[in-house]
C-alpha cells in the first residue's frame, strides 16, 4: 500500500459543492468543461507560438524571450512534478469516493499541486514577458484551466491554487535571471542563420 497525503481535511467541502454542482449542471455545460480540461493546454502552445511570431517584429531580443518561454513553462511543470513526488496527496476522487466527471486517475498519480494549472499560470505569465495582450488572453484562459480541474473532479481547490503559484512564482524568477543573458545574445544569434527565428523580414 503507498503511503499518501490525505488533502480533504484542508477544503473537502468546497471540492464537494463544486462537484455536486456539476452533476446538476446541464450536459453540454460539463461537456464543454471536461473538453477544456482535456485539450485546453493546447491554446497555451498556440498563444506561445503566437507570442513568438509577433516578438519577432519586435526585435531580437523579445524573440530570444519567446523562444524561451516554452522551455521556462516545461522547467514550471518540473517544479511542479516534484512537488507532487514530496507530497504525495491522494486524488480528492480516491480519498473522498465521489462520482467525478473525470475518470478518477490510478492511485499513486498524485493530486498536489495541479500540473494543469501549473502549465497554464507559467505560460500565461511567460507570456506577459512578451506580449501584454495575448499574456491577458492567457490569463483568463489559465484561470478557466485552474477551475475546469476541480468542476471535473481532479483536484482539490488548494491543488489548483499551489500549481498556480508554482507556474506564476517559477517563471518570472528564471526569465528576469535570462534578461541580461538575452540582451547579450540576442545579437550575435541575429546574425547568425538562426536570424530568422528572431527577426522578421
């Protein structure tokens, strides 16, 4: 039996009106949400992706920012994975014994903190780095991804919470650690070949 961290004491009762709320909620509602849950970190990719083409306008040092954006949000994640190995918090679906419109994972696939919702702040937060409009856009959708993540039934509040701190605390330390690293770089990679990855024609 693996030994794992009971989180339903810190707010089991607002993880179980939210729940109970989605199973009175209308069918194309939770069908909506459980997609988002699912598939909604690929917009997070679309946006960096976007953030890159238009840093490349920019100038070279904002593209430079933008192609690191996506390693920053995989280090986050990391952080994240580490903390659910120290942890160790057991799903609220296998500590509580709740229906769930998400299938409730194997034990052992631990609930702190959210990854989904670690992935989603770092992104949105590398992405304020680039562009104001669309790390609003992010912002708004990684707060959609935090909450979709306790409507399904796959974590607590406070797991959503912690992995939102993970990805918003994560990223701004390493990316304004890179600024001058940047600001140095990004001139000699422009006049590289690599200068169309930074520079638009």
């Amino acid at each position: 039996m693996i030994l794992a961290f009971d989180g339903s004491s810190v707010d089991r009762s607002a993880y179980t009106d939210v729940v109970n709320l989605a199973h009175r909620s209308p069918t194309w509602l939770n069908d909506t949400v459980s997609a988002w849950s699912t598939y909604g970190l690929a917009l997070f990719a679309v946006l960096l992706f976007a953030g890159w083409w238009r840093a490349r306008r920019v100038g070279a040092v904002a593209s430079v920012t933008a192609l690191a954006a996506p390693f920053v949000v995989v280090l986050a994640y990391g952080v994240d994975a580490v903390l659910k190995l120290l942890v160790r918090e057991d799903r609220p679906c296998q500590s509580l014994h709740v229906a769930t419109l998400e299938a409730c994972p194997a034990p052992g696939d631990w609930s702190f903190p959210s990854n989904h919702a670690a992935i989603a702040a770092a992104a949105a937060v590398a992405l304020l780095f680039v562009s104001r409009r669309l790390g609003a856009v992010a912002a708004v959708a990684a707060c959609a991804m935090a909450l979709s993540r306790v409507w399904v039934g796959a974590h607590y509040p406070h797991d959503v919470v912690a992995g939102v701190v993970v990805g918003a605390v994560t990223v701004p330390l390493v990316l304004l650690a890179l600024r001058r690293p940047a600001q140095a770089l990004a001139p000699r990679l422009a006049a590289t070949r690599l200068r169309p990855l930074l520079v638009a024609s």
